[in-house]
C-alpha cells in the first residue's frame, strides 16, 4: 500500500508497507522545486534542457563637470557641463544544458545583443538651455560562454546540495578596443560619442565557483561564491582617436556573491527572493612597456532580485526576474523571460 505523507507538499516523502519492513523513500521533487534547482544551482537531468531567453536592461548616468570656482560658497563663476548617457541593453539567448551524470552537468549559452544608447549634453551653440544629442545602436552576437557544474556533496537532512561550477567565456562579441569617436563641435556642440558600441568584452576569461542549497519545506534556501579571471589580450589599437595605437588589455578580475530564498508554493509555483553582489577590479593597459591602471574601471554591482518560476507542464517552465539595481554600478533595472524546456 501506498501512503503519501505530506500530500501537498513539494518535498513529500513517500512510505511503502510490505508486511512488517517498512521503506522510507524520497519521492520526485515537484515541477516548482525542480524549477529552482536550474535556475539558482544545478538540476543534473538526464534530460536536455533547452532554455531560450530574453533580458532588457536600462541604465541612466548624469555627470555634472564643473569647471571653474565657488565664490562665497554659493555664486559658481566658469562653465557647467552636464551629461547624460541612457543606456538600453536587449540580450536574446539560448541555453542548453544537460547532466552526463547525477553529478556532472555541462552547459552552453550563445547570446545575440542588441544595445542602443543616447548621449546628450548641455551646451549647444554655448546655450545653457539646449542639448547636443547622439544615439548609437549596435547588434551582434555576443560571447559564447561553456560550463560545468560538478555535484561536490549530494544533499541530505543535515547539510545542503555542494555543486563546484566552472565556465570559460570566449571572445565572440565586438570588442570596445579602437572603437573611434565622433565629435559634433562643427554644429555647435560639445558632445563626443563613440561610432559603435561593443557586444562583448574581447578577452578569453575563466571562472569558477561554489554554490550550496538546502531544501527547508517549505523553502529553498541558496547561496554562490565565485572568481572569475580575464586573461590578459593584445590588440592593434587600444585607443579612440585617429591613428592605431597597439598595447595590451588586463580586464580587471572579478569577485561575486550571492544568497536568497525561494517558495515552492505549491507543486508548479515558486517565488525567489535574492541578493547578488560583484566587485570589479581595476583594469590595466600596457603600452611601449608602461602599465597603467585604468581610473574609474573598478565598480561595485549589487542587485536586488525578485523571480517566479510556474510550470505549464511536465517539461515546460516560464521564469520571470526582476532586478533592482542598488548601487551606482549597477543597472537601474533589468527584467528576463525565460521558458526552459526539455527533451
């Protein structure tokens, strides 16, 4: 006989009576639970997972330059510029992923980017008034980026599920490097804009990681910790103005980390809550044998997420997050659909 404990819950366990032995089993987590595990760890299926998807995010600087002095702390004497860049970012991307066993996991993302971004800034024609304007598009593939997850430590009642990630990003995307700039001085202006914009970074880089889950029924509790590393490039021009000027490219490294919680609510619906932060390094330039660090490339990323995952059927999910940025670095918000399925 079969009795089922914990009917509506999505960690049910599951009792099978033979007549006086009696096996206690763990039954298949719920479609919702699954959901969860692939998208904030690692599912080990031995199914193909196809994941296409879809990111926007949008961004908003101002940067005031003043150039001049304050008299008696209130009266500015010399010029005040302001600029401003809005950014828009459109990622599509397939990835696949499949489990070579119930501790291997390989994947593949391929991302198609289309970004556009508008530059302005006050003074044209030496009006205080009216703003020189110039927006760029772009779009291209992006960097192709392979991983593998390894289950370290499967979970059990007392510690959670350890999985060891590693990932090597190729570069597949435009690079920013060369990119020349326009200038729109001839019509009264005093905007300078680059003529293209980059869909990737242009240097191969590696990563690696931990991340750890533990079910708490009705909760999923999460948490990541990772390196990754740019390897060092060579490229013919290094700078936007006319004229190649050779020189290598040190990308800063970078160091990431992330918790949360999700809510498998019921056997096709979940909801996360979670925080993720990286910290950006500073990036180097060589040139004629001289290195320097590049002022103002090292950043600080935090983001706020909120996700759902619902399960339309046995093979089929959607996923929606939404990303608050929470610190000056980072975007100011990023929404993505994604509809994973499998085969």
């Amino acid at each position: 006989m079969l009795v089922s404990l914990g009917a509506f819950s999505p960690f049910a366990l599951a009792q099978v009576s033979s007549g006086s032995e009696e096996v206690v089993r763990e039954a298949r987590p719920s479609q919702s639970v699954e959901n969860v595990f692939r998208e904030e760890h690692a599912l080990f299926s031995d199914r193909l997972t196809i994941e296409p998807g879809i990111n926007y995010s949008y961004s908003d600087r101002s940067q005031l330059a003043l150039r001049g002095f304050l008299a008696l702390d209130a009266i500015f004497l010399g010029e005040l510029n302001v600029d401003t860049v809005e950014s828009h970012i459109t990622t599509f991307d397939i990835n696949t992923r499949y489990g070579l066993t119930d501790r291997l996991e390989v994947g593949l993302n391929v991302p198609f980017v289309y970004r556009s971004t508008t530059y302005q800034s006050i003074g044209l024609d030496f009006s205080t008034e009216r703003d020189s304007e110039a927006t760029v598009d772009e779009a291209d593939i992006g960097d192709v980026s392979l991983s593998l997850s390894y289950r370290l430590l499967p979970e059990t009642q007392q510690r959670p599920d350890v999985v060891l990630n590693f990932g090597v990003t190729a570069p597949t995307g435009t690079d920013p490097y060369g990119i020349s700039l326009k200038s729109d001085t001839d019509q009264g202006g005093n905007l300078n804009y680059p003529t293209e914009l980059p869909t990737g970074n242009g240097v191969w880089s590696v990563s690696t990681g931990v991340s750890a889950l533990k079910t708490l029924d009705p909760a999923i509790v999460f948490a990541n910790l990772g390196y990754k590393y740019n390897i060092e490039e060579s490229f013919d021009d290094i700078s936007g103005l006319d004229g190649d000027q050779p020189g290598d490219v040190k990308l800063g490294d970078s160091i990431r980390a992330g918790f949360g919680t999700a809510f498998a609510l019921n056997e096709r619906l979940s909801l996360s809550l979670s925080y993720s932060h990286e910290y950006i390094m500073k990036s180097e330039t060589t040139q004629d044998g001289f290195t320097n660090k590049v002022v103002g490339s090292d950043a600080n990323v935090g983001v706020f997420n909120i996700g759902g995952t619902y399960a339309l059927n046995d093979s089929t999910s959607v996923v929606t997050s939404l990303g608050i940025g929470l610190t000056d670095d980072a975007s100011d918000i990023s929404l993505t659909f994604r509809m994973p399925f499998q085969l």
